[in-house]
C-alpha cells in the first residue's frame, strides 16, 4: 500500500517532464503571460517570488525550463537538458 503513493508521484513526475521539450521551450516567447505559459509546459515545479521578479522552474536540476516574469509577462527563458 505504501507504494501506491509512490507510484503515483512517480506518474506525475513523468507526465510533466513529457512536456519539457525543445519545441514547447521555442514556442516561449518574451512578453507571453504566466497563464499562456502555462498551458505550453504546465504547472511549474516551483517559483519564487523576489522584488516583483517572478521566477518560475518546471523540472528538476538535471532537465528544467525556467521562466522569469515581471509583471506577469516573460522575460528571459532557460533550459537544461530539453530535447
């Protein structure tokens, strides 16, 4: 039974990941809303919010995207290990 949770998580780590891809990454654009970016890649794994500079990370340290927002638009995008 304790492995169903797992198993579970697991899922969902994988159905996110399935979404950092080259081509979601380049559909990304400067000025796009948080919202918008979110229906490319999903919900973010995480975000921090510092002096009205949102940003967001959706992955893990060995395969991410991240997306810095100010004022809700993107302003600058990285990624690590998309393909």
């Amino acid at each position: 039974m304790k492995q169903l949770p797992l198993s579970i998580f697991l899922l969902l780590a994988l159905a996110a990941c399935s979404r950092l891809t080259a081509e979601n990454y380049d559909r990304i654009e400067v000025a796009m809303a948080y919202d918008e970016v979110k229906q490319i890649i999903g919900e973010p794994t995480q975000c921090d919010d510092v002096l009205g500079v949102k940003q967001c990370t959706w992955g893990d340290e060995n395969q991410h995207i991240k997306v810095s927002f100010i004022g809700g638009r993107a302003t600058f995008m990285t990624a690590k290990n998309v393909r």
